[in-house]
C-alpha cells in the first residue's frame, strides 16, 4: 500500500531493491502490465477448462439473436461515455421504446417497466412501493410506521421456495409478515391457491389491525406449471385495496394469438414479472417488472424508476434483440415451444405406465408438461439419455418425483427440437418395460434374501432398481470391531466380483446413500431369475469369506510355529550357558580358556520349514474346487467358477517368508549376548577353538 500511495518505486536505491520493492504486488499487476492477447487468452483459458477433455458442453446455444443481445452490453459500455445531455436523449429513447413493445406484446396496457438482473428485485421495488403507498409517512419514520399496522404480504405455497423469505429479508421486515396461502386441498387443482381460504385469512388479518399489502399469485408455477384463477384473486384485491402481482412462464403465452382466459386475466394485475431471457433464447439480458402507478415520485422512492441515464442503458440488450428478431420471430420461438410441449404431451397420452393427469393442466395452452411412472420415478435416467429435452426432476407435495419438461424455459438455450421430443419418447418407450419389470421383481428379490442366513435387505426408497443386499459373515466369535473390518472386506471383494460378470444387470456400492458395506442390485429384465441371482450372490460371498479364513488360518500356523522356535532357541542357548560355564563368554578370556580346554558339546539347531506349509496351500490351489453356478442374467448365462485366486496365495506365501525372516532375525539379536553379535552357525564355524584330531563336532542344523 505503502508504494501505491506513493506512485513510485524506490529506484533510487538500485535495480536489486527495486525488485524486492515488487514482491508484494500480486503477480499479474506487476510491470508495465500485460498486453491484450494475453489477457484474453486467460480468459478463454478459465472460460474452457478442461471441457474438450471431459466431453462436456461448453456453453449454452447462442443464436444470432443471442449475439446481438451480448452485443448490447458493449455498446451500454461505449454509450456510457457520451456527452450527458446526448446520453440523455438515447437512453430515454431507448427505455421508451422498449418499456412500449414489451407493453404491447404481452397485452399490458399503460404500464411502466423496471429492468433488474434478479428476478426477484422487481417484486422488491414493488413492494417498497406499495409500502410507501398504504403508509404515507414512511419515507421519513421508517419501520416506526409499520410497527402499529403490521403489514402482510400473502403468497401461495406453490411459490418458488425462498421468495417470501427474500422479500422479507430484503424489506427489512419480519417473518411474521409473511402468510403463506395453502393450496386447493378438496376441490379445483392441488396446485391452485385456495381462494376460499385466502378471503378468510385476510378477514382475519384485518379484524386484528394488520394491513394487507400484497398477493403473489402464479402464472405457471414453478413445479407443475398451473396458474390460479387470477379473475377471482384480482376481486379479492380490489376489494380490500391490495396489489396483485402475478409471475410464471404461462406469461410468456400472453404473446400468441390464442391464449387461455385464465392467462389472460393476468392483464389486469398490478404488476407482472416476465423473463424474456430463457422465453427467447437471449443469455445475460434484464428481467422486466410492468407495473401500473399513477405517482412518479413514489416509483422513484421505490427504485422502480431512476434519474440516472446509465440505469436506463439496462434496456439496450432488450432493444436490440427484439428489433433483430422481429414480432414473427418472437412468436415463432414462443410457439415452437409450446408445439414442443403439444408433442410430448400427444405421445405420453398412448403410454399406459406414463400418468400425466397431475392436478387439472390445461392442455391447450400450458408450456409445461409433467409426468411420472405409475409406481416409480425416471426423470434423472431421462435427463441423461436424452440432455437436449431438457427435462428434469421435481419434488410435487401429493404426487411425488415427477419429470418436468419446460421448454419455454430451456428449448432456446439447448436448441431443443422436434427430434429430440421424439427421441425422449423413444427413450421412454424403452424404460418403461424395465422398470415395470423391476416392479414386479423387487419383491421376489426381497422374499429370496430374506430366506439367505447370510444376507441383510437394505430398503431403500430413493433406489430405482431390485433392491440391496449385505452379505454377513458366519462367524460369531469375533469382537464389533473385527466384524465390522470382516463386512466391510467381504462386500467390498463381492462388489468387484458381481461387477465382473458378464451381465446385463448393473451393481453399485451405497455412495448415494447412508447405508455402509452393502451392494444395490440395478433394473431387471424380464429373463432375469431372481432365485438365481440371490443364489449366485450368496455362493461368491461364501468364497470369499472360505478363503478369508483360510489365510487367516495359516498365518496362525505360522506365527505359533515361529513362537515355539524361539521358545527351542532360548531353551538351547539356556543349556549352552550352563554346559560351557560363564567364563567362557567373557571376551578376550573365552578364546583363551577355549583353546587351553576345548569344549567337546555340539551345537544343537532348530528346523522350523515354511514350505510344508507352502505346499499344503498350493495343493490346495491345484485342487480347484468344483462348484460351478449358472445364473441367468438378462440374455446372457454366466458361468461363475468359485477358486482361490492364484494371487492371493502367492501373496500369502509371500507373506509367510517375511514374517518367518524377521522373526528369526529378531529372535537371534535377543538371545545371543550383545557381546557376541553373529549366528549360531557362523560361531561354530568362525570360532578360535582348537578341536583335537579325530574328534570333530557335529554338523549345525540350520534355522530356516
């Protein structure tokens, strides 16, 4: 900061302090600074990534329209820079035209329009501008005002989640602000807001001296697509003084020559909030709230106006691209997208495991289509398969998961055509027998494990295949620890075993849920024998805990033959001791009194041979045992062949030879006096004694 501030360097004390001077000054800041080509290569560098290696798209499809709305944003920033009263002049135009055309499109007469990033802040503004409407002192006493008369704002609960929570974060205001109005729960759809309840409610609020100040209602809600009756709500607000604000993609059908009357009443609202962007396949362009108020100094306090030309510049990719597009063009891309829905909704009509009827959709005019198997879901597997659809998953209060399909929402951006609809219903048609099928197999894979003593079923909801099983150990005397290490090896050496048959089904581990040490069973076809299968599990998972114990058995051969060894050598050199006397093994006295008295005793050694166990497992090996399963999977028969894997033997006589050497090892260094560090062989070979002619001592055994 301190050179900053300065705006220079310290030169004057050398070129070497002066690179010290630069050390902290984060490095792309350093110097004279970069040139143009370098900066944008950056960019595209962190634009990209490593996409091209992972096969992903890189951005969303951009038309030219799409061209022409990014070209705005530079323009706004050339713009920007104008003289103040020419700025003037081409803002205001701009904003004029623009607020006229969206006006006219979508059959809002006399409106005015705020232009906002998130499409949230126009209901903001709205807000703060029908407070400063019911509470004429607000601008100057604040909340002090609200604090008497409590305001309300009603919203159905069919709302985007979060949205009353914004605004009231955002207001400065309570929760207790905030009533949110339960949907129809005996008669009309179960998506629809409860008229009936919503008049009683703000009876209610009234009698207790709150202020009812606003209704959210939708056009196309966010998970169905179904909007209220908005001629009744807009009755409702009229007669206790409220503002209706209406939001959803159904607004976008305000554009096309035949529209619903339950849309259409969406005209004659306060206030609306439209997301041309997505409708038209625009990227980074405003949303647009259109308002109706006759104060101009209220928008203004509100924010839903400004005096700031700059602000106004907001509108400059909207004007651009509705003039390239033209009316035909708006239409064409609105239209195509409803045909789109049109389509999907005619074939899923002929599928008789497809239910459509969610609630009470308007099937002539509603953009958005959703639909669900009869017992189960699909969304995700769909929105893999077939990503150009756009579909995806949503959570429905009464109905459950269900597919969205939305194109209003996505068909610009992914270029969504009649060949990909097309597509997503062949995909269906192809899923749905599997799934039935599953259906009807997930509970004979259930009985089948219940029967195994060795398996658990592991229920889980979220799985759309067979089902999950646990394979669990025979043994009974092990502690919780060791248990849990023996589940945990044995289904994880199951897992890989199932993966590597030659079979339709598909295997996976629980790293989608809570469940540990367990394997989940994929979709069924209809040869699948599922008393087969459950077989073929329990027999692979006998095999591998049968070889578990088998090593486990010979290292315990192993390590008592090592113990007893040791336990011969100390016994050995204990007699040695007291054969030869202490003196001897002093040093520098031992040689000598060896020499003069030879010790005639011999040395005894020990034999402990790893290889008679060795070869008792490779007979074992060679001797493969004859339990062949045949099972059934899909249209494929796998012949499953239960031997011990070659590789593990040989790591286990391999492990046999290490444990063996630094036993013994360590056994030598504890037993010989530290006096005298060398082996029992080598102290009868290496030894200073003399040994008369003809009396030779006996040959060492060896310890292997």
């Amino acid at each position: 900061m301190k050179i900053l501030e300065s705006g220079k360097l310290e030169s004057e004390q050398g070129k070497e302090r002066r690179k010290l001077s630069w050390k902290d000054i984060p490095g792309p800041l350093q110097g004279d600074g970069q040139d143009v080509v370098s900066i944008l290569q950056l960019v595209q560098n962190l634009m990209h990534g490593d996409d091209d290696q992972q096969g992903q798209r890189r951005m969303q499809y951009v038309g030219e329209q799409g061209h022409m709305a990014l070209l705005g944003h530079s323009l706004a920033a050339y713009i920007s820079v104008l003289e103040r009263e020419r700025l003037r002049k081409l803002t205001t135009r701009i904003l004029s035209d623009t607020t006229l055309w969206l006006c006219r499109l979508f059959r809002y007469e006399n409106g005015s329009a705020y232009y906002h990033e998130d499409d949230r802040e126009g209901l903001v503004k709205v807000c703060r501008l029908v407070i400063n409407t019911h509470y004429e002192d607000y601008a100057t006493e604040g909340f002090t005002m609200l604090s008497s008369k409590h305001p309300v704002i009603y919203q159905s609960a069919a709302c985007r989640p979060g949205l009353g929570q914004h605004l009231c974060s955002q207001l400065a205001l309570p929760l207790s602000c905030l009533c949110i109005v339960p949907c129809n729960t005996m008669f009309g759809s179960l998506h629809q807001m409860d008229v009936a309840l919503l008049d009683k409610l703000i009876r209610d609020d009234r009698e207790s001296g709150k202020v009812p100040l606003l209704l959210i209602a939708n056009a196309g809600t966010p998970g169905a697509g179904h909007t209220d009756k908005l001629s009744r709500l807009k009755e409702l607000c009229v007669q206790y003084n409220m503002w209706l604000h209406v939001e959803g993609v159904n607004l976008a059908t305000l554009a096309l020559g035949q529209v619903s009357s339950a849309v259409t009443a969406a005209t004659k609202c306060d206030s609306m909030t439209l997301t041309p962007g997505p409708w038209l396949g625009l990227p980074a362009v405003p949303a647009v709230t259109l308002y109706r108020h006759e104060d101009p100094a209220l928008s203004l306090a509100a924010g839903l106006t400004s005096s700031q030309p700059v602000e106004k510049l907001r509108a400059l990719p909207l004007w651009l691209s509705l003039q390239y597009l033209g009316h035909d063009g708006i239409l064409q891309r609105i239209k195509h997208a409803s045909q789109l829905s049109q389509q999907l909704l005619e074939h899923l009509k002929t599928l008789a495991s497809i239910k459509t009827s969610v609630g009470e959709l308007d099937e002539l005019n509603s953009p958005v289509v959703v639909f669900r198997f009869s017992q189960d879901s699909l969304g995700e597997q769909l929105a893999q398969q077939v990503p150009l659809s756009g579909v995806d998953v949503v959570e429905l209060e009464d109905e459950g998961t269900c597919v969205r399909f939305s194109p209003l929402m996505t068909a610009a951006a992914l270029g969504t055509q009649e060949n990909d609809v097309a597509a997503l219903v062949e995909k269906l048609g192809e899923m749905i027998p599997v799934l039935s099928c599953t259906l009807r197999y997930r509970q004979d894979f259930k009985d089948e494990v219940l029967q195994q003593a060795s398996l658990s079923y592991i229920e889980d909801l979220s799985w759309p295949g067979l089902g999950g099983v646990r394979y669990e150990p025979r043994a009974t005397d092990l502690d919780e620890d060791k248990r849990q290490h023996s589940v945990e090896k044995i289904n994880n050496d199951l897992l890989k075993k199932l993966m590597e048959l030659d079979t339709d089904l598909y295997f996976s581990g629980p790293e989608f849920c809570e469940e540990k040490n367990c394997i989940f069973i994929g979709m069924a076809t209809e040869d699948l024998d599922v008393a087969e299968l459950v077989e073929t599990i329990v027999s692979i998972g006998r095999e591998i805990e049968e070889s578990g114990k088998l090593f486990e058995n010979m290292t315990e051969v192993v390590r008592r033959g090592i113990q007893e060894a040791e336990l011969q050598l100390q016994k050995a050199n204990e007699e040695k001791l007291m054969e030869e006397g202490v003196l001897r093994q002093i040093p520098l006295v031992g040689p000598v009194l060896n020499w003069f008295s030879p010790v005639q005793a011999s040395v005894k050694g020990r034999t402990f041979n790893l290889a008679e166990g060795i070869d008792v497992l490779k007979g074992i090996k060679c001797h493969k045992v004859a339990h062949s399963t045949t099972c059934c999977f899909g249209k494929l028969n796998s012949q499953v062949n239960h031997t011990i894997d070659t590789s593990s033997v040989s790591q286990l006589e391999e492990s046999f030879r290490e444990t063996a050497h630094v036993q013994a090892n360590n056994a030598d260094e504890a037993e010989v006096p530290e006096e005298r560090h060398v082996h029992i062989v080598e102290e009868t070979a290496l030894s200073d004694q003399r040994v008369p002619e003809g009396q030779e001592t006996e040959s060492v055994d060896t310890l292997r």
